[in-house]
C-alpha cells in the first residue's frame, strides 16, 4: 500500500490542465491530497519558487514551485501517479516560506499546509 508524505513528488497524468499532459507534482497535504505543481516556466501569476534539478536528482531540468494554488488528486487518481522521489529538506523549507507569505491561499489553505508541513518535520525529527 501506497504511503503519501509531505514532499512526496509524483508523476500523475490526470492532473486537470490544459493542455492535458503528465506533470510533476509535490504533496504538502497528505490527508486532503494537496499538491503543487512543478512548471518549466515562472510565471508570476501562480507566485513560484524555484527547484533545483541539483538538489532533486530525479527532476530532468531545473523547474517552478507554483504555490498559488494547491489542486486535489482523487484518491483513484493518486494511487495511478507514479512517484518519483521526494523534495530536498530546502525546497520544503522554501514551500513552507512562501506559503507563509502567500497573498493569493486563503487562510484555511495556508493553516492547513503550514500545520501539516510542521507536524511532517516533527515525525520526521522523531524517526
């Protein structure tokens, strides 16, 4: 059985996007299936912070958090995408940054990732 983590990054191919392709993914809300999406551009309307294929070995070029919006995969949905590895301890430092400072989540939204990025670091620190 599949287990989903903060900074989990998934392939998935039904991610709703048009044009409809496969993208890169990284959950930062486990339990509501939370994710941003990785783009090759920045683009300031989706407010993104940039992730280095140096630091992410199984990205295949250097690549934008966008941070202005999480999307929802289904569970069906989830259990199709493919994972890929997990974000450097950086990028989910610089995720929790921006989302902190956000203008564009809602405060429900940044609550909610910001506790659940928090209570990752936790469980982490006590493995």
């Amino acid at each position: 059985m599949k287990t989903l983590q903060v900074g989990d990054v998934y392939l998935s191919n039904d991610i709703k996007i048009i044009p409809p392709k496969p993208k890169l993914c990284i959950c930062v809300h486990p339990a509501g299936l939370w994710f941003f999406l990785i783009n090759t551009e920045n683009r300031n309307m989706y407010d993104c912070i940039p992730i280095f294929k140096e630091n992410n070995p199984f990205l295949h070029y250097d690549g934008f958090i966008s941070t202005h919006l999480p999307f929802t995969l289904k569970q069906d949905e989830w259990e199709k995408a493919k994972c890929l590895g997990r974000v450097s301890e950086i990028d989910i430092g610089n995720i929790l940054n921006k989302v902190n400072k956000s203008k564009f989540l809602t405060p429900n939204q940044k609550r909610s990732i910001i506790d659940s990025i928090s209570q990752w670091r936790i469980d982490s620190n006590s493995r």
